[in-house]
C-alpha cells in the first residue's frame, strides 16, 4: 500500500469541513488573519473619514482637496476588497461591521466637521497609523513564508506612506 504523503489527496471529503492544506500552519494563519483584521479596520475607516472629508471640506483649497480626497477614497475602497479576501483565503472569515471595525482599528473617530487644514492633519495621523498596522504583521507573516500577505502589506505600504508625504506636503511653507 501506498504510504500517504503530506497534501496527497484523498478521498475523505466531507462537505464543509475541506482543510486547508497552503504549507502554513493553522496557528499561524489564524495569527496572520487577525493582524489582517486590523489593518482591514483600519483601511475600512481611513476610507470612510476621507469620503467624509470629501463632502464636507470647505475653504479655497476646496476643489484640491475635494479631488485629492476622492482619489485617495477611491484607492482605499479598492484595497479593503483585497486585504478582506487575503483573509478569506488564509481560511478565516473578514469582520465586515461598524461594530467590528471601530473595536478593531487604531485610527479614532473625530466628531464633527474640521477646518480644511485639520482635516489633513486628521488624515496624515490615520493614513501614519495605518502604515504602522500593516508594518507591525510583518515578522509574523516572512516568519510564516506567506508571500502574498507580505506582497499585499508591502503595496499598502508603499501607499499609505506616499499619500501620508502628499498630505503633509500640503502642511508645509
Ligand atoms: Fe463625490
């Protein structure tokens, strides 16, 4: 008889109950699911205080930072698609709810309507501490050899920290 090797296939499938068999183990998929959670909150509501931003900004840089806004929202509903479905196929399911998201993120709500100039502000911080979220997973994830969360957190890097240089550009003399 054939010995059975290691992701051999066999004929013991039971519906809805299909392991997962990618080369990283159940604990570290698990581990890398939840830090993928944050940043998924973290994403979902940078999102949604940029479409803030973009309504409500007044004052002369309004049509700069109404498009700028838009460009950045659009990008960042775009990416919470991504960073939900790397979760998905790690076997885990996405917190898709306000509820979820606001105990999952670092980045705090701000009430009310700010000045153009600290609507900025607000979002340097929030794009800042998504960048860090992203950048704490990855000891965990090249310890796990998992490639594509690496590629992924490195594209959201790259993103966070350009756009965070742009908006404190607007900052500067
Ligand atoms: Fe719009």
């Amino acid at each position: 008889m054939a010995e059975k090797k290691k992701g051999a296939e066999t004929s013991s499938y039971a519906p809805g109950s299909y392991a997962i068999d990618i080369g990283i183990d159940a604990k570290q998929r698990k581990l890398i699911a939840e830090g993928l959670s944050h940043l998924l909150a973290d994403t979902y509501t940078l999102y949604l205080k940029t479409h803030n931003y973009h309504w409500n900004v007044t004052g002369p840089m309004f049509n700069t930072l109404h498009l700028m806004f838009e460009a950045q929202y659009t990008e960042l509903a775009l990416a919470v698609d991504l960073v939900a479905e790397r979760i998905r196929a790690l076997g885990h399911p996405a917190p898709g709810t306000y509820k979820e998201f606001v105990k999952l993120a670092s980045i705090k709500e701000v009430n009310g309507v700010p000045k153009a100039i600290d609507m900025i502000c607000h979002l340097v911080k929030a794009q800042e501490a998504t960048a860090r979220t992203a950048r704490e997973l990855f000891p965990l994830v090249n310890a796990a050899n998992d490639q594509p969360t690496a590629d992924l957190l490195t594209q959201r890097l790259e993103v966070h920290e350009k756009t965070a240089w742009m908006l404190r550009s607007l900052l500067e003399d």
